[in-house]
C-alpha cells in the first residue's frame, strides 16, 4: 500500500523549563533514525542517501489521476514505500520511494528515452510519464486521497499561528516548526545529490558527493540552496583503509599546483552537469573564489546548488552546527528566530557583499550559547580534547576536523541552564549591542573574547581553518546597523504593552521595518538611539566614523 505523505506539522506544545517541548502530536515528516538525538552525523548521510537511491521523480500530467497508475508501474520493481506530491513552477512531480535500492536500479533498467525529440540519453532519477490512454486512471484514482501540494501549505497561516502564541517562547518554537525545511525538501536535496555522484562516479567509482549547510546542519529552512563538496576517492577526511592487493591503479600524475588541479576539474564537472545532467541548468563556474565552485540551477526540484571540491572542511563545520543542534534543543529555534531578525531587519542578503551572513550569525549564537551561565553548549576545545582516537579523527587537506562526535556527553549538562527562548533571544540582542566588535572578537574554539587578529569591523574566527575570519565580508556601515538593528528590536520587544494584541511579540518586529521603511520618520519607536546612517557617512575617513560610532553607539 501507498501512504500519501501530507507533511502538514501541527504541533502542540508545552514547555516552561530547558527540557525539549513535549510534542504531544507528532509530525509524520521525519523518520524516526533522523530524529534520534544519539544520531551521529555519518549515519544520518548514509541513511538519506540509501532513501534517495531507491527514490525517482516522476512529472505527470494529472496527480490525482497519475498517482495510481505510477504506482502500478513502478510496483512491478518493487514495494514502494511512500509517495509524494510537488509542483515546481507549472510542473506536477510525485517522488515515489521504494523499499529497496535493487527495485529504483530495476525501474531505471526498465525506462528509455522520448524518441520523438532528439536528447541526451543520460539517465536520471527524473522521469516523465507518457499519457498512456488504454490504462484510464480514473476508477484507481478514487483509492487515493487527495494529495496535497507541501509547498502551498507551507506558512500560509504563519501569522495566525504566531499572532495566537501565548509567549515569545512559543512563537520561537512555531517560526522554527512551520518554516523548517520540509520531509519533500530534504528528499529533492538528497536525491540531486546521489543524481550528480552517479553522473560522475562514471569517472571516479569511490567517488562521494557530500552536503554540507544549513540544509544538513538542521538549520534549514524552506527553499535554502543545496551546498556540495565532492571526495573523489571516497574517503572523506578518514585514515584510507588498510591496502590488501599489491596491485594498484595505474594513473595520471596531479598538477602540482592544487588550486590550479582543483579549477581544472571543477571546469570538467561543470561541463558535465551543463551538456549531460538531466535537469542542471544556468551553469556558472565561479573558478577564482577562494573555493572555486560551479553553481546551478536544477529545474526538477527547484533548488541552487553550489558544488565544490578539494576540501571538505565545510562538510565538517555542518557536522559541529549538527552535533550542536543535538546537544540542546534550544540551539535550532534560536538560530531561527536569529535568522529570521536578520532577514527582517535586512541585516543578511541573498547575494554575497558587506552584509553579514547567516553563517557569521550561527556561529555567533553558538559562542552565545557557550558563555551563557551555566554553558549551554561545549566549546569546539572540550570538544576537541574527549575526541576519541579513529572513530573521531578526520583530516581535510592537512586542517585537523578532530572533535568528539558523540553528542550525548553533553546533552545533560546544557540541561543545567533553565533559560526559555525568549531570554536568550533577548539576551543575544543584547550581547550583539554591547558586544565590543571594534577590539574583540568572537571565537567558538575557546568561547572567550580574545583580541582581534585583523583590523576588519568584525572578526568570527573560522573554527576549523583558524587563521580565516568568516565575517572579513563585513563593512563597517553594515556592522553598525546589526548593532543598531538589535538595539531596535529590544526596544520593541521590551515596550510590548504599547502594541496591539494582533501585533507582538516576533511578529512587531517585521512589521515595526515594514513602518518604517514605508515612512522612516514615523517610526513609532521613536525613543531608541538611533544612528543616522547619513551622518554616520558623510564623515570621510574610518577614524571619524570610528568615533562617530564609540560616542553614538558604546
Ligand atoms: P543558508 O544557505 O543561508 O541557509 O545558510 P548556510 O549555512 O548553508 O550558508 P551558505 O550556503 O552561505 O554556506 C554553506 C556553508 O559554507 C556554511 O554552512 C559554512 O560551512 C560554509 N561557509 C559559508 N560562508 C563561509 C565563510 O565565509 N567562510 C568559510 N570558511 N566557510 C563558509
Ligand atoms: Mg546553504
């Protein structure tokens, strides 16, 4: 039998101290193994690999009349285990997932191409099924219900839901459950992933294309992009196993130059995903960024993807944000709403510039949450000194990722700290507004303020390559307005009698920027400090804006 996912999260909630909410309804949206909070971050990718390798994408014409008649189909390979419904653009798509690995392989054996138009003939887990009039889908149409489209449903009560919370504390938790990206999102991610390993596997058999991001780390959301690392032979950052044969490949000498060795084959696979990758389309090679990429556009699931190769340091770093999500359940709605500020008050941006990024602004909630008293989170040192040897060793081209990858160790200690969302939310604007950006800097390896190592407004160092600032990108002006924007928001949310019912708490705080952005003098928190960003510009050299800002702002 088919289940029709609907993947619509109503959840109720309690919850008054640091343990996790009671979910009294839970969502059917996650597999269990996902949910366990034990779940290292290996077995996590393996799982969701074998799930999008025995998953394929088929467009139809009608869902309603379709859904059955692709069951029937693709039962003839196997049990198909689930069943879903999306439509990007004027698309109607149904992911169909089968019990098995060996069934998906059968089925794709089974398919060929549309030999009315002239194609590429790759395969892919992308099919299309042909109008087929002798099987009339009618009559098995009226065994399924009706499937709905995720994507429709997503946030479009968002508003009520927050507006009917009963404390800030729960609207965290609600933004974080209603726009965390969907049971469908995770599964269009993954099979693209396991779609680009198979294209290029051709040429590197070990080869492993790993996620990394918010869409791994648990801090994803709807409709974030899709970041990849490739590991050619496979090994991802682990001691290659130990070489029983004495006979080994023959093969063709690197470039000795590896950042010219890395462009050259970043070029090929942009080649490859352009001329033969079902579905990649608007192909950019991005060859001369500090990690050279190709960036794409996949037309099947909706989703930007980054690819990227020689280092995975990036994988590593969203396996500590993970690790961190399962130490404290508090960690996830926080980052949300931190984002979410950030986006409101137009703080981050979707194209990179001097904006601080949604990257800069994690790691500083987890450096937050180390200093909290008690500590909510491990410093990446504790981390790093209880890593145990081989089972947590890893190494990416010659930066040590060795931390302890077991989180259960300190999930009882973060426990000491009694502090709701809302205070922390509130107490990170406030360590954002006093925070002295101008001499210190933010570090999660030690969780202290050390001095800064350049003169950049702000400097976050880079946990995993240390001599790198993750926040080199911001300009003083755009430093500034977060500090000024946080000041903003606590005054809004501190002043909340002066609202009305249907507008407090979070919700004040998009509509309090679109107020003003709409009539800037009428700000109705006319009391904050504020900066006026065109006094703060017409003076001329850093050093008067410098002490524009220690006399406006500390
Ligand atoms: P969203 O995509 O905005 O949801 O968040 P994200 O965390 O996925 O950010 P993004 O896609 O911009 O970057 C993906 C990953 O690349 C991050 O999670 C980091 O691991 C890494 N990354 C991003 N920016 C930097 C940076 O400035 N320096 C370094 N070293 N790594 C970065
Ligand atoms: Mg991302």
């Amino acid at each position: 039998k088919v289940k029709l996912k609907f993947d619509v999260f109503r959840h109720v909630r309690t919850f008054s101290t640091a343990d996790k909410p009671t979910v009294v309804e839970e969502s059917t949206k996650t597999h269990p193994s996902t949910n366990d909070k034990r779940q290292c971050f290996d077995d996590m990718v393996e799982f969701r690999k074998k799930q999008a390798r025995s998953s394929v994408v088929v467009q139809v014409g009608n869902p309603l009349k379709s859904a059955a008649l692709v069951n029937q189909v693709c039962s003839r390979h196997g049990n198909v285990s689930n069943l879903f419904h999306y439509t990007h653009k004027d698309k109607e798509l149904l992911l169909l997932e089968f019990d098995s690995e060996l069934s998906a392989v059968n089925l794709l054996a089974s398919c060929s191409h549309n030999n009315n138009v002239k194609v590429i003939p790759a395969a892919s887990p992308f099919l299309w099924l042909k109008a087929m009039p002798s099987e009339s889908s009618a009559s098995m149409s009226a065994r399924f219900p009706l499937i709905m489209n995720e994507d429709n449903l997503a946030n479009d009560n968002l508003e009520e839901l927050l507006s009917n919370a009963k404390s800030i504390s729960e609207q965290m938790i609600i933004l974080e459950d209603q726009t965390r990206l969907s049971e469908i999102g995770h599964r269009l991610r993954w099979i693209t992933c396991v779609q680009i390993e198979r294209m290029l596997s051709g040429l590197f058999p070990s080869l492993q294309v790993l996620p990394f991001g918010s869409f791994v780390n648990g801090c994803g959301r709807n409709g974030c992009d899709l970041d990849m690392a490739v590991s050619l032979d496979g090994h991802c950052g682990t001691e290659p196993l130990e070489v029983k044969s004495p006979l080994i490949f023959q093969a063709k000498a690197a470039i000795n130059n590896p950042r010219l060795q890395t462009q050259r084959h970043i070029e090929v696979f942009a080649d490859i995903l352009q001329n033969f990758t079902t579905g990649c389309t608007q192909v950019q090679r991005i060859l001369q960024a500090r990690v050279p990429i190709v960036k794409f556009y996949h037309e099947f699931t909706g989703v930007d993807c980054d690819l990227s190769m020689g280092s995975l340091t990036g994988v590593f770093m969203s396996e500590l944000l993970y690790l961190y999500d399962k130490i404290d359940w508090r960690f996830r709605p926080l980052v949300t709403a931190v984002r979410h500020w950030g986006a409101w008050a137009r703080l981050t941006d979707m194209v990179p510039g001097p904006r601080i990024t949604n990257f800069t602004l994690t790691l500083m909630v987890v450096f937050f949450l180390q200093r909290r008293s008690p500590a909510i989170l491990p410093t990446l040192s504790e981390m790093i000194k209880l890593a145990r040897p081989q089972v947590d060793t890893r190494q990416t081209n010659d930066v040590d990722c060795t931390f302890l990858r077991d989180p259960a160790m300190f999930q009882e200690r973060g426990k000491l700290n009694q502090e709701s969302l809302e205070d922390l939310f509130v107490e990170f604007l406030r360590f954002i507004e006093s925070f002295d950006f101008n001499e210190r800097s933010v570090s999660i390896i030690t969780g202290t303020a050390l001095r800064k190592f350049d003169s950049k407004p702000l400097y976050v160092q880079n946990p995993l390559e240390r001599e790198l600032n993750v926040g080199r990108n911001v300009n003083l002006k755009e430093l500034t307005r977060v500090v000024m924007e946080a000041r903003n928001a606590l005054y809004i949310l501190e002043t909340q009698e002066d609202q009305c019912p249907a507008n407090w708490g979070l919700l004040a705080l998009p509509r309090a920027e679109r107020v003003r952005r709409s009539n800037p003098k009428s700000s109705h928190h006319n009391h904050v400090p504020q900066i006026d960003m065109k006094d703060l510009f017409s003076t001329n050299t850093d050093d008067e804006i410098d002490d524009f800002i220690e006399a406006k702002v500390s």
